[in-house]
C-alpha cells in the first residue's frame, strides 16, 4: 500500500511539473496570435499604422462581439524592425507562447521575412499570411499548404497597373517606355517576371532601375530616369524611399501623374511628408481609405470609446495603412470562424485547423456587409488551387490632400500570371521534393 501511494504521488508531481511547462496561454480557453510587428526603424512609421489597425480590429472583436464564438483572442507582438533574422527570431520566440494554436497565422509584414519562414511555418504546421505580399507562387495550395498571400500578389498587382496604363493609352503600351523603380530586396524583385512577361506580349520597353535600402539615396537613379525620359515610372518602394522618390521626380521634373506606385507606396506617410511633391501621384491599392466604412467607424466608437485604441496619434485611423491593418485582422479572424464552422464553435483552433479555414474562406459582398467592410477590400474566396482568393486592386490619386479613387476594381492578366507562378512552384516542388496535394 505504501509503494501504491508512492507511486501515485509521484505521478501526482509529474503531472504538477508538466503543467508548469506548458506556457499559461496554452491552458486557457483564447485564441493566441503571433504578431512579428516592426514599429521602430526606417519602415516603423508605416508599421505603426498598420499594426495599429490590425490590433484595433482584434480588440474590437474581443469588445463588440465577446471573441469569436465565445473565444477571446489574446496576441503578443515582438519587434522584427523589418529585419530577416529577427524576425526568424520572434517567430521562433512566438510559436510556443500556446502549444494549441503556435501563433495561429503568421503575419511578418515582409516579403524577406516570409521568405525565411515559409519552409519552417509548413514544418511546424502554422499558416503563414502574406497579405498583399510574398511569395506570388504560394497561391499553389498543392505546394504551399501552409502559406497563404491573400488578397492580391504583387504579380497581379503590376499586371493590373500595365491593364490601368494601356487603358489610359487606348489599350495598348505598345512603343511606349517603362521605367521599372524598385527597393532592392525581395519584395523589390518579386513583381520582375510578371513585369518582364507584360513588355513582352505589350510590346513596350521596360528599364529596370534598383535602389538600394531603406531608399533614401536616389539622386543617380532619378538622373538616369530623366536620361530615359520613359512614358511612366512603376514604382515600388517602402517606407522612406517613397516620398525621397517623389521630392527627387519634382526636382528633375518627371510629372507625378506619370507615376504609379505599388500598394506599399500609396500612403499617407509617403505622401503627407513629400509636399507639394507628391500632387498627382498615382499608386495600387487593394483596400479603401477613410473613416466613413462602417466598421472603420464602429472602431472608433467601440475601441477608442472605451480608451483602449492602439494608434497614439488617432488621426491616423482611418488611414491607408490603418485600414490595411483592419482588413488584413479581418481575413486572420475569418480564417478562425471558417475554421470554427468545421471543427467546432467556441473551441480554440490549432494552427492546421485554421489552416483549413484559410483555404476555405468565403468573404463575399454579403459577408463583407454583415462585418461593416462593404467597399474596404474586395470579396475573397480561397481554394486549395487559390491561395490568393481574389487578385483585385483599384488605383488611387493624392490630390494634395487626401487619396482619391480613380478605378474601380481590376484584375490582372490571369492568364499570363498564373501559368508564372504554377511554373515557379513546380520548380519549387522539384527542388524541395515535394509531391503537390490538396490537403483534406
């Protein structure tokens, strides 16, 4: 009898000792997120705003609605500074925050640290959002399960700026000459191919002018752009490098309204400091600005209302980017819900659950109304062979003030994108031997 009790208290501790191991998130009933965030450094100005927005709309959700079917959703930031090892690092640091959902969907906000992820997110069984940026040929579910670049690609993205060019030019840019402006990195070079594929079949000439981070030394690009004398300028830059790209167009004399910039370059931090500079600027966007979208102003009510509104300085809800970050919470927490809907309401979803969620989104126009987003972002519906779900953006103009809407909605050229990236993730398949399957 003695050896019994013995025996059990023993087990009794070993089981005290395991739950102490197991960190607190993981024993309670919420829906932990990894947030690898960067609010400081040459792209913090842009990642306040946009993190500002997308912690706003978790807290909202938590405030208006009491969680996600009873579940509350509880996150944790850590600081990458746009910075590839550390954001390796954060999610490394992040993953086992909650032993259930291991940050529930990744969301770096950088295509160089996605980069660094997407081998290691698919490992440990966690999605990887990439939400207007990455990876262009991780729309292949069958290749990429795990990694998800919603919304719209940038390979989408630059086809759709060429449609908006050549409609400007009775359809066709044929003789006509593009100067192709991009930061140097990853994000820089993703749209290339497509870019390159577009001047091909349209007959136009492309120059491809890289500058180097964060951007703020452009004088011997902008003197080449001048040298070229091209037609139109794409641009595609980040933080910094945007409004220095607009005082050096002013200062050589290439008109703004030639210029169309990348979703990451139509803000208002790029064009508020840029001055009279930036009047005209053309740029992608794949969400609306504005405090008039419902759910933007059922933020401000709900969440500022009660004092626990993240953004310090509050004119900026509403913003651009702001708005971004709404929308890009939005796809994160609907990813959750779907998830719910198949394998339980009111339970915490783990990260393969909601990956199935992910790749089963539905967000029409009747779900963008019931959540208040009517007109904020385009309607998305993901697929095993769609992790994209949408490849729509309208383009914008800064009148000096404010953005204005100057399209409506366009898709770019699926049938030349989409063979390009089924391309790359065959080749990505080969080389990493992977057989492409649709997970159940």
């Amino acid at each position: 009898m003695k050896r019994i009790k013995y025996l059990m208290l023993a087990a009794a501790c070993a089981a005290g000792l395991l739950s102490s191991a197991i960190p607190a998130a993981a024993q309670s009933n919420e829906q932990f997120i990894a947030i690898p965030s960067y609010r400081v450094g040459p792209y913090g100005t842009n990642g306040q705003s946009y993190y500002g927005g997308y912690v706003d709309y978790l807290n909202y959700v938590n405030l208006k609605d009491g969680g996600v079917n009873g579940v509350k959703l509880s996150w944790e930031e850590c600081e990458t500074e746009y910075n590839n090892a550390k954001g390796v690092e954060c999610y490394e640091r992040m993953k086992n925050k909650n032993t259930v959902t291991k940050g529930t969907a990744i969301n770096p906000m950088a295509t160089g640290i996605s980069y660094a992820l997407i081998d290691k997110t698919a490992e440990d069984k966690v999605p990887l959002l990439m939400i207007g940026y990455g990876r262009t040929d991780a729309v292949d579910g069958s290749v990429f399960p795990y990694a998800f670049p919603l919304v719209t690609t940038y390979q989408m993205q630059v086809s759709a700026i060429v449609k908006y060019l050549a409609g400007k030019n009775g359809g066709s840019l044929a003789g006509k000459k593009i100067v192709f402006l991009y930061h140097d990195s990853a994000y820089g070079k993703e749209p290339i191919v497509a870019l390159q594929a577009e001047s091909s079949i349209g007959k136009f000439k492309l120059v491809e002018i890289p500058v180097a981070h964060p951007g703020n030394e452009q004088g011997a690009q902008w003197l080449r752009i001048r040298q070229e004398n091209p037609d139109y300028v794409i641009f595609w830059g980040w933080g910094v490098m945007n409004q220095t790209a607009l005082k050096a167009a002013q200062k050589v004399g290439f008109a703004r309204d030639k210029i169309v910039g990348s979703w990451w370059a139509g803000s208002e931090e790029d064009t508020i400091p840029a001055g009279d500079a930036a009047k005209g600027y053309l740029s992608a966007t794949w969400n609306v600005a504005g405090r008039d979208v419902p759910v933007i102003a059922d933020i401000d009510k709900v969440v500022y209302g009660a004092g626990k509104g993240n953004m310090q300085d509050k004119n900026k809800v509403g913003s651009v980017l702001y708005n971004r970050g709404v929308s890009a919470a939005i796809a994160t927490v609907e990813g959750v819900r779907t998830a719910q809907a198949k394998f339980g309401k009111g339970k915490v979803m783990s990260g393969e659950q909601v990956r199935w969620g992910l790749e089963n989104l539905n967000i029409n126009n009747a779900r963008l109304q019931q959540l208040g987003a009517t007109g904020l972002l385009p309607e998305i519906k993901t697929s095993c062979e769609n992790h994209e779900g949408s490849g729509m953006v309208k383009i914008q103009q800064w009148d000096g003030s404010k953005w204005v809407l100057v399209s409506d909605w366009i898709e770019g050229n699926k049938n030349l994108i989409h063979p390009l990236f089924k391309a790359s993730a065959a080749k990505y398949a080969k080389e990493k031997g992977i057989t492409p399957a649709c997970m159940k």
